[in-house]
C-alpha cells in the first residue's frame, strides 16, 4: 500500500506562535487591502481575531510585520514593512520546500 506524506509548516518564535498558512494569508490580504479590517472579513474572521494575530505577530519581533496608521479624514491604513514583506517571501520559500521534500518520499507498507 502506498502512502502518502503529508504536512503543514508552522514557524514559532521563543515568544510562541508566529506564522503559518492563515497568518500568511491574512497579511497577504492586508497588503491587498490596506487595512486589517477588510482582510478579516475577506477571511471571514472577526476583526478581534484578526487584530490578535498581528500583535501577536508584531511583539515577536524587535520590528513590526504590520504598520498602522491610524485616522484621517477615510480612516487609518495598514501594510505591511519590510520585514513583513520578507516574512510572507521566507515562509513560502519554506513551505515550497517542504512540498518538495514530501513528494521526494516514497513510502510502502
């Protein structure tokens, strides 16, 4: 019988949780959308735990992924830094490895 490998990646820090697929994605979306609000309901999340995952994700690192700011006559914006931008890059460039790595693995019982 063969079997087939399988995996997600998830990157933590000391701190704890810091990317992964959803995490990813939300930042994509917040890049997208310059705003953390429209990326939580493109996702169909609350914007609480929306908020929650970037401040999670920004307090894990000396800088932040996600800048905001805040007012102006149509409301604050949101985007991602530098350092975010390189985040979203690293995980894929991990994440297609792993895939890789999956598929060069034969397994039989």
């Amino acid at each position: 019988m063969q079997l087939i490998p399988n995996g997600r990646i998830w990157i933590d820090t000391p701190k704890g949780s810091f990317l992964g697929y959803g995490r990813v994605e939300l930042l994509e979306k917040i890049q997208e959308t310059g705003s953390i609000r429209k990326a939580a309901l493109e996702m169909k999340m609350s914007y609480q735990q929306a908020w929650t995952f970037v401040k999670q994700m920004n307090e894990s690192l000396p800088e932040p992924l996600v800048v905001m700011q805040r007012g102006g006559k149509n409301g604050g914006t949101s985007f991602l830094s530098e350092k975010g931008l390189l985040a979203v890059q690293t995980f894929k460039r991990f994440d297609d490895a792993f895939k890789v790595f999956l598929q060069s693995h034969n397994l039989q019982l």
